[in-house]
C-alpha cells in the first residue's frame, strides 16, 4: 500500500500514454461504455494489458 493515497504502488505509477489513450477510446467504443469506466478498470486492476480490461467490462456487465 502507498502510505499517501492508499492504493497499490503499481497502480499509483500507472500512466496512459498516447498509444493507451487510443486504447481506452477503442476499448470503451468496442463495449460501449465512458472512457471513465475504462479508465477506472485500469486504474483500479494496474494493468494496461487489453485482454484483461476486456475481461473486467464483461465482469462489470453481467452483474448489470
């Protein structure tokens, strides 16, 4: 845990650059959803890595 912000220290250091932020507007037209949710996701499992973002929106929309 990062003692300032309570999160993971992976998670903390995560950055998108240009490259990832076409990969977040992909991703959130491919599974309609904000580039918020996206974002979130990655933010949230601190991996920038499509298949497993794929995986937490299909996680995210059975549960709707």
């Amino acid at each position: 845990m990062n003692p300032t912000n309570g999160t993971k220290a992976g998670a903390a250091n995560l950055t998108i650059d240009a490259q990832g932020e076409d990969e977040v507007v992909y991703l959130s037209k491919r599974h309609r959803v904000s580039t918020a949710v996206v974002r979130e996701i990655i933010r949230r499992i601190g991996v920038v890595e499509r298949s497993a973002i794929e995986r937490e929106i299909r996680k995210g929309m059975k549960r709707r």
